[in-house]
C-alpha cells in the first residue's frame, strides 16, 4: 500500500469517528501530503468538522476542500 493510500484511509478513518460528520458523502483523496475533501454535507458546520477531522491526521500538509452545502431547502 503507498503512502498516499495510507493517507487517505487515515483521514477516511478520522472522518468515521468524527462525530459533527456524516462521512458517507465526502470523498477523500491524498497526493503527496496533500489531502482533497470532496462531496457535499448538509451545513456549514459539517463541512468545517470535515476539514478539521483531515488536518488533525499525522501526514496531512494541506487540505483542499472542495465540499459543497446543500441545504435541505435547496
């Protein structure tokens, strides 16, 4: 398994026990360090949760986020 690999099961890991998270919509890529969030939640607290859960992971030097907020109005 390549590091990028380790990576990505590592923050998909930390978003599952995340508890502000509902992980089954955000998908997770890694890159040399380099973590993309992508998906959508339903509010803007999720979505910061999301981004905190990947930057707390050992390995993570930055996080691209690129979740999108549906309300459920929308």
């Amino acid at each position: 398994m390549s590091q990028n690999d380790k990576l990505q099961q590592a923050v998909l890991v930390e978003l599952h026990w995340e508890p502000s998270v509902t992980a089954a919509h955000i998908g997770v890529t890694a890159n040399a360090g380099v973590v993309t969030l992508t998906g959508h939640v339903d509010n803007l607290a999720e979505k910061l949760g999301a981004e905190a859960a990947a930057r707390r992971v050992k390995g993570v030097k930055a996080v691209v986020e690129e979740i999108e907020v549906r309300l459920p109005f929308d």
